[in-house]
C-alpha cells in the first residue's frame, strides 16, 4: 500500500497499517477480504466476505484506453474502479507489455513453464513468493507474444497458485 501511496500522492505521509488495523469481530464465512479505500488524507477499511467467481473468458485491455473510459465516468478514483466491478477478469495491457489482471497477478503457460510479467502494476505478495519459490518466471511478454502460450493464470492472495483460475489462451481476447 505504501508504495501505490507514494504513486498516486507523491510527498504526503502514508497511512500507517498497523494504526488502522485492529482485532474486528469474527466472521461467519471461511474467507474474508479486507478492502482500504483511501485517498491522501482519510482511510476506510471494509471487511467482506471473500467469493470466488467464476471466469468464462478473459479480456485483454489497454490500460490507459480503458482507465480514461472509467475516469471520464467518475469524479473519484474508487468509483470509477467500482465501475469495474462488472469484468471481475482483465488483465491490463501497457504499450503492448502484459502487466497484471485487475484483482490479480498473471502467468502464462509455455512448454510446462510459468512466466510471469517482469513489470506488474501491482507486484503482489503472492506473486513475490511464486517467484521466491521458483514456481513462475519474470518475462517481458508482449500481446505479439500471446499466441506461443497455452494457457494464462490469474493468481492472487486470496486464491493462492493451487486454486487460482487457469483459461486456455483460446478463450482469450486483446481489446483497444
């Protein structure tokens, strides 16, 4: 969070975690997410039940395309995110580079190896330990490059590598 912070208010004090962070009731549910919204000055935590959706297929979107669609709709960054809520998967695309999947990490499949975008928006703390683990491999991967794999994972920390969504390439689609 700190370094996103950094990004987006350059010069202001990041909100400290484990101010904000306290012992909240139990949960009902098995998995639960915990959502900061935040802007330079005030900080909300919401606390939400964690459900896996399903993914038919995949879109791949040019970042700033698809951001300025979003902006242009909405005054706040956080609405205009929520105005993402309906394409629960899409990875983002960054002058032709593969980046990272909206609500989550990226890999590609290519001759039993997994290879994953050397330059992420959000790097991810599950991704670092794949990486740490030898189980995925930075690349620079290029829409140009798209065809030579033969499938793509979205991994995050609430879904972890072992139950993470793998799409055959097929079911794949790169929109402007």
């Amino acid at each position: 969070m700190d370094k996103t912070f950094e990004e987006i208010f350059p010069g202001e004090k990041p909100h400290s975690l484990s101010d904000l962070i306290m012992v909240h009731e139990s949960f009902d549910v098995e998995k639960v997410k915990c959502r900061f919204l935040y802007d330079s000055k005030n900080v909300e935590i919401q606390f939400l039940p964690y459900q896996k959706h399903q993914i038919e297929s995949l879109p791949f979107w040019n970042i700033l395309t698809l951001f300025t669609i979003i902006m242009g709709k909405s005054r706040s960054r956080r609405k205009g995110k929520d105005l993402l809520l309906p394409f629960q998967s899409i990875v983002f695309l960054r002058n032709r580079l593969i980046t990272d999947g909206i609500y989550s990490n990226v890999a590609f499949l290519k001759n039993g190896k997994w290879y994953t975008p050397a330059h992420p928006v959000l790097e991810g703390t599950c991704r670092a330990r794949l990486l740490e683990l030898g189980i995925i491999q930075p690349s620079v991967i290029k829409t140009s490059d798209l065809h030579q794999f033969e499938s793509v994972r979205l991994f995050n920390a609430m879904t972890g590598w072992e139950d993470s969504w793998e799409i055959p390439m097929e079911k794949t689609s790169i929109l402007k």
